[in-house]
C-alpha cells in the first residue's frame, strides 16, 4: 500500500470544496485532465466522473467511481484506467489545528497493476502522490483565501 500525507493551510471545508467540483479533479489528480461527470451527483455514493489519460503518446479515457464518502473526513474512490486495471484510493481528511492533513492511500485492485502490484510500484505510487498531494495544496490554497489575520504562507513544496 501506497499511503502519503500532506499539511494543506486551509480548513477541511475549503479542502472538501475543492474535492467536490468534478471539473477540478483533473487539475490535481496526476495524469488526468478534461474532467467531467459522468453519473450521478459527485461525489455522491456510486456517482462517477470520466477524464482524459495520457500514457506517453497514447490517450484514453479514464473513469472514477464514488464507493464511499462520510462528509467531511472520508472519499474513497474506484479509478478504472482501462488495461491498467482499477484502484482503491482512500483519502482521509483531518483537521490539524486551523489547518487540514489529508491522507491518501491508493492500492491497485484490478488488471495490470493489480498483477503487478510490488514495492516498485508503491514506490512510483508514492512519487504521484507527492506531486498530487502537493497540486491539491496550491489548487485549495489558490481559490481558498486565507483567514483574515492569519498565517497565508503556502505549506505545499513542488517536490
């Protein structure tokens, strides 16, 4: 399992604003872009919202599904990335004083990467979630203004 943490310098409201606007998965979720819903209302339990994903010259169509979600502290998700295969990907969202910790932990489930599911690639997961994790940040921190009178130093580092 491929688990990382990050400190955001917003609440956990302005960090689930951010998790809940499928256009803007695209913007923060490594390797996607051209977000939009697919199914339901995201990030409702079983909604689904499909993108693009690029794999060096090749594009396809990824798709993620809400399997479950308990406002404000936890969205799990299914990411389907055609011969791939799928994985779980949990995020954990804390408060941590005036600012959030969210936690990510991604496993692959299905196909490709499920077969070949080693530390190697927990390790390449690891790298994604740094740079994910970190997008998240700026992306929050950019449409998120911070608090009167408090501290607006920016805690992500582009890794």
């Amino acid at each position: 399992m491929a688990a990382r943490q990050h400190l955001i310098d917003r609440s956990p409201s302005a960090v689930w604003a951010v998790l809940e606007d499928e256009r803007l998965y695209g913007e923060w979720v490594v390797g996607t872009s051209a977000s939009r819903r697919e199914n339901g209302d995201w990030p409702e339990m079983g909604s689904s919202i499909v993108y693009s994903v690029r794999l060096g010259p090749k594009e396809f169509t990824g798709r993620t599904v809400v399997r479950r979600i308990e406002r404000p502290r936890t969205l799990e998700l299914e990411a389907e990335a055609g011969p791939l295969g799928s994985a779980r990907i949990a995020l954990d969202i804390r408060s941590w004083g005036d600012k959030t910790l969210v936690i990510v932990d991604e496993h692959p489930l299905r196909g490709l990467g499920g077969t070949l599911h080693n530390v190697l690639l927990d390790s390449m997961i690891q790298i994604r979630h740094r740079t994910m994790l970190a997008r998240l940040a700026r992306l929050v921190e950019r449409v998120t203004p911070a608090a009167s009178g408090g501290n607006t130093r920016t805690t992500a580092r582009a890794d």
